[in-house]
C-alpha cells in the first residue's frame, strides 16, 4: 500500500473530479469556494496558533531567531515571510531565517530529492549555528517531509524550542514539535498539488506567526508599522504618513519631526506625543521596552 494513500493531501476532491471538462467560470467559482475550507480550518486551530505565537514572541523577545524549514512550497513561503519581516519590522536578517531543501536554488528551480535526506535539515541548522535560544519552525502540508523531520530532531537534541505546521490530521512532524499546528483545509482542487489551499493555510499562519510576534515586541502602534524601514520613495511617504496617523499632527509637522528624528517612524511619533527631543524620546523607549506606549 503506498505511503501516501491515507494522508489528506493526496485525497481526491470530488467536487473537482470533472475539472478537466468544467468551463472556466465554472472551475474559477470552484476553487473559489474551496479556499473558504482554509478559513474554517484555521478556527479549529485557534488555541494552538496562540500557543505557538506566544512561544515565537517570547524568542524575539529573549533574543533568538525564528528559523522557518520547508521544502518546496512550503520552503518559498517560509523565505517569502522571512523576507519581508526586515523592510516591515526593521529587524535584522537573521532575525526571522527561511531555510529550503536543496538550498537558495530550490526556491527558483526544483531540486527533486533534496527533501528526501534528513541530514540535510540538520546540516542547514548546524550551517546557520542554530541555539538553543531559537525556535524552529518546521512546515509540510504532508506532514511527513524528512527534511523537516531531521531539521526538528537536531533542534530537538540542543533544546531549541520546535514547532510543526501541517496541513493533515495526526501529521508525523507533530511527533518531532513541542507545538503543532495542525489545518486541515481539505483535498486540492487538483490532486496533491500542495502549492493550492495547502499553501494559502501555510501562508496564512505564517502571516500570523510574523506579524503578532511582532506585535508583542512593541513593533507594531495601534496597527501602524512604526518600525517601517524606509528604503524607498514609496516607504518614505508610507513612514511620513505613519507619523500623521499616530499623532493627528499634520504632512508638514510629521516630516519635520521624521528629519529630526533621524528617519525613525517610532522616535518622531514618541517624540510628538511626548512633546520631548530626540535623547528623551529615546530613553523613553529604553524604559519602555521599545514599545511607545505601555
């Protein structure tokens, strides 16, 4: 009997088994509607998706990292997330680390196989001298990628603390986790393609994952993203406008405390709140754990 046969992800849709003969309006309207199962599946997790947060918070909060482990799909959304936790958040690049089987390439090319080894998990964490200060994070819709498996098992063995994000019930990487998250959104639209709603569940609770840790390290004002790093011309607006939002002051006064705040979103709006200079804005924040108000 073939490994796969039992495991939700490579069950087959009825309502999808004439895909190949439906119009494309009606095919469109199906997988529209299938993707509503992520959402319904993701509530079934809610209390394990806050445990899972409070632990991921708590390691930025200590100083760790959050290093995401994927392949495949799963791999791209863990660097799709990781990427852009810099630009949004201002932290560092090896704050928030997505590794891929078959390394950086796999995320543009296929690299068949390279999921298959489970020293390649562990070396990728060895390779970035994972601590026992990190969590990581190991996501495979199957739940059973041995990449992740040995990626887990050797966090494991230097007490880093591990989490498993699947997207079927009773998934093996929940064996090799601390906490689990296991969303169980239903067979693809077409069969075993993983990248479908199996992706969109993964993206989701990576969304989650980054953006409310975040939150609970004093990243995020209200739901402003005062630590915006502003890199472009674009961001420099968003992080002028930022200012305005958080204070009510006006375009004119937001750009002239953002100048005089060394182009930090979070330092001008202390700043303007506090109605205090640059030092004082600081030190505010320093008693403050870096939040602007707590």
């Amino acid at each position: 009997m073939s490994i796969l046969k039992n495991i939700n992800t490579e069950l087959r849709n009825d309502k999808s088994i004439n895909l190949d003969k439906m119009n494309i309006s009606d095919a469109i309207s199906l997988m529209i509607n299938e993707e509503y199962s992520v959402i319904e599946a993701l509530k079934d997790q809610h209390s394990n998706l806050v445990d899972v947060i409070t632990h991921t918070a708590k390691v930025l909060e200590n100083g760790g990292r959050i290093i995401y482990v994927g392949a495949g799909t799963s791999g791209r959304l863990g660097i799709l997330d990781a990427v852009e936790c810099p630009p949004t958040f201002s932290v560092d690049y090896n704050t928030i680390v997505g590794l891929i089987a078959g390394g950086e390439r796999a995320f543009i090319e296929a690299q068949e196989g390279a999921e298959d080894n489970p020293i390649f998990g562990e070396s990728d964490l060895i390779n970035i001298d994972l601590s026992s200060k990190d969590i990581v994070v190991g996501i495979a819709a199957s739940g059973r990628t041995p990449y992740v498996i040995g990626a887990l098992k050797y966090a494991n063995s230097i007490n880093a603390n591990t989490v498993a994000i699947s997207c079927t019930k009773d998934a093996k990487i929940s064996e090799f986790a601390n906490h689990n998250v296991e969303v169980v959104p239903g067979p693809e639209v077409l069969t075993g393609s993983t990248r479908l709603k199996s992706g969109t569940t993964q993206k989701l609770i990576l969304n989650m994952i980054s953006t409310l840790s975040m939150v609970q390290i004093g990243k995020v004002y209200e739901n402003l993203m005062v630590d915006v790093k502003p890199t472009n011309e674009k961001l420099v607006e968003r992080a002028k406008n930022i200012v305005c939002q958080a204070t009510g002051v006006s375009y004119e006064v937001a750009q002239e405390y953002y100048e005089k705040a060394n182009k930090s979103v979070k330092i001008a709006i202390v700043m303007i709140l506090n109605d205090c200079d640059y030092k004082q804005a600081l030190a505010i924040l320093k008693n403050n754990k870096n939040f602007i108000k707590r």
